[in-house]
C-alpha cells in the first residue's frame, strides 16, 4: 500500500475542509453588516488567508509539535503509517458534515478528537488525558467564552466613542451596488423626486438588481473625513487580521498530518495545505456565510468591526504563543457577545451552533478510531 499518497490525499482533504468551514469567518461581519457583498468579503479572506499560511512558515513549529500528537499519544503510535490517515480522515468527515449543514464548527475540535480516537485505537497503553485537557481542551473552552465577554465589555466603549466624535446612525435603502434612500426618504445617488413649475413630481429612475436590502452606515466626518469610510476600511483590516491569524494558527496543524510519516518538507506541506484551504474556502463558503453573517444577529458596521477586532486580536496573539485556540470558536463567541450586547441575539440558532460544537470532538474521535480500527 502506498502510505505516501493516501496521507496526502487526506491531508489536503482536511485541508479542502478546513477551508470549507472556516475560511469566511474572519470576513462574516463584514458580510452580514452589508459592509462587504459576498463576492468581495470571499476575495479578501482568500487573499489574507493565503498570506497567514505563507506566514506560517515561520510560526509553525510550537502548533506543529502540538498537533503530532507528541504527548498525548505514544510515540509508537506516532510513527505508524495509518496514524495521519485516520485522523485526517476523521477529522475531514466532521468538518465537511457540518459545512453540509451550513454549521460553523472547529477544524482544531475535530483534529484533537480524531487525534485522541485514533490514538487510543492504536494504543495498549491509551491516551494522555491529562495532556488533552490542559493543552487542548482549556484553550478551546476558554476562547469563545474569553471573546463573547471581551465584546460585551468593548461594545459599550466603541459606541460612546462614536456618539463623542458626533457619529449618527443612518440606515439607507440600496438596490445593487447605488443607494436608492435615506432613513429620512431623501433619494440620493439615483435620482432625487423633483417638483416641477406645474407641481407635478418626477420619479427617481429604474434601477434592476438582483438584491434590494437596507444597510446602517455612520454620517460625520473626523479631521475631513467620512466616518463611515474610515469605519468600513479599520472593518476590512480587522477582517483581513482575522482571516490572516487563522490561516496562520491553522495550516501548521493540518501539516502536521503531512509530516507525520511522508516525505515531505515543512515548506511543500505547508504550501500545499494552505493552496487547498483556499480552494476548499472559494467552493464551499455559502452556507457558512449566511449562518455567521446573517443568522446569528443583526450587525451594522461599528457592532460587526467591534467583534472582528476582538477576533483577530486573540487569534493572532494565539498563534503567537502556538496556544491552540479555535478560530471558530472565538469569532462566533464575538458575534454571539455582540448579539447579548445589542440585544438582537437569535438564541436558537446559537444553541444550534452551540450543539454542533459539543458533538464536534466525540465525533472526530468516533471517525478517527473507526478509521484506525479498520486499517490496523
């Protein structure tokens, strides 16, 4: 049997899943705000990703060593061939699954319980539980529970910031890309309603698009310039940090699949497992932007840019520090505390998002020993 190729079919297979996933979280409030239309919000997270994975050629080795496996199972069970593959493949089937179900889960929840499955399959001797609570299920408890309070706290701040720079909140009508009214009805861009000499009243001209919706911007200007622009460009960057942060906290962890028994270098695995997280990002990232941007509450610009940046700030120091926190997790903790703070929270699809990560782990530990079991 040729190890080789099957461990890297089910690594990048991972990979594809990965991105699937997880790839337009750190862009899903720019989406759902109205901020960005999907097609934009999906080019802007491919290209940050793709440079956080590039990035993770020089931050890799603490998350690499980590999700190997040292120390939570044998080293003997490490060097078996059949390892990589089954906890790829555990973990790759959780993912897509939950994608399937438009679901925002954890690829790192699914890797640690396919880790521990395979690994106490494999094992005479069992699993390091000791090691599985405090490096890896700490963390990705402490995450989204660390964000859903960070935004609570934040908010509020923000907002009297806003309302001290003299910042109003207008909500507008737009149809495609032109903004058809204002909140007080004055037609803008399109064409205003005009009272001829004879009384009669014009009307503004036809616009066809596929999408009409209602967006929230800011009115105001600081040092001579639009608010509401600079809030939209600090929202994109916190964006673009968010998607960079995850695609360098997770490409070192599926790579570490590749590492484990191939022949390939640090540089070709991380390479490959970042250009198929992007690919898997572009297919497949629909469902999971409806469910994060649109689903889980209501944002306007200033609560969407709030939660992003409370996101890629702790991934980004995560993987600083090679703590291995869920990206998944710490987004939809933001946007779940900014939903508490705004008080447009949909409960029930938190609790949706909040069972499918609880089944995440035993789930990827169940496909990942399956798996092992029917190789060795």
């Amino acid at each position: 049997m040729n190890w080789f190729f099957i461990i890297l079919v089910f690594g990048l297979f991972l990979a594809w899943a990965n991105g699937a996933n997880d790839n337009f979280k750190g862009v899903a409030t720019l989406y759902g705000s109205k901020t960005a239309s999907y097609k934009k919000a999906l080019i802007w997270t491919t290209i940050a990703t793709a440079l956080g994975s590039l990035t993770a050629l020089f931050f890799a080795q603490e998350l690499i060593i980590v999700f190997k496996g040292k120390g939570l199972v044998p080293e003997e069970v490490m060097a078996l061939k059949e390892f990589p593959v089954a906890v790829g493949m555990g973990a790759a089937i959780t993912v897509m699954l939950a994608t399937k179900f438009g679901l925002p889960v954890s690829t790192t929840h699914a890797l640690i319980g396919a880790l521990a499955g395979a690994g106490w399959v494999a094992s005479t001797t069992g699993i390091n539980g000791a090691k599985l609570l405090e490096k890896f299920f700490l963390p990705l408890i402490g995450g989204p529970l660390l964000s859903f309070l960070l935004v609570i706290m934040i908010y509020p701040l923000f907002k009297s910031i806003r309302k001290r720079l003299g910042a109003k909140a207008s909500t507008c009508l737009c149809v495609g890309s032109k903004v058809v009214a204002t909140q007080k009805g004055v037609f803008q861009t399109v064409t205003e309603f005009k009272e001829s000499a004879s009384g009669e009243i014009s009307l503004p001209e036809i616009t066809i698009s596929d999408e009409a919706y209602c967006r929230s911007s800011y009115s105001g200007r600081v040092f001579g310039i639009s608010l509401g622009k600079i809030l939209d460009n600090l929202h994109y960057l916190s964006g673009g940090l968010v998607s960079f942060a995850r695609g360098m906290n997770d490409t070192p962890k599926i790579a570490a699949l590749l590492l484990l028994g191939s022949r390939f270098s640090l540089e070709l695995s991380i390479t490959l497992v970042g250009l198929f997280m992007v690919v898997g990002g572009l297919v497949h990232s629909k469902k999971i932007a409806d469910t994060m941007g649109k689903k889980v509450t209501s944002m306007n610009p200033g609560q969407a840019f709030t939660a992003n940046l409370v996101t890629g700030i702790m991934v980004f120091g995560a993987s600083k520090v090679g703590v291995p926190v869920s990206t998944t997790h710490v987004s939809c903790g933001s946007i779940f505390g900014l939903g508490a703070a705004t008080k447009n929270a949909q409960w029930k699809v938190i609790g949706q998002i909040l069972l499918a990560w609880v089944t995440t782990l035993p789930l990827g530990g169940l496909l990942g020993g399956a798996v092992m079991y029917t190789l060795i």
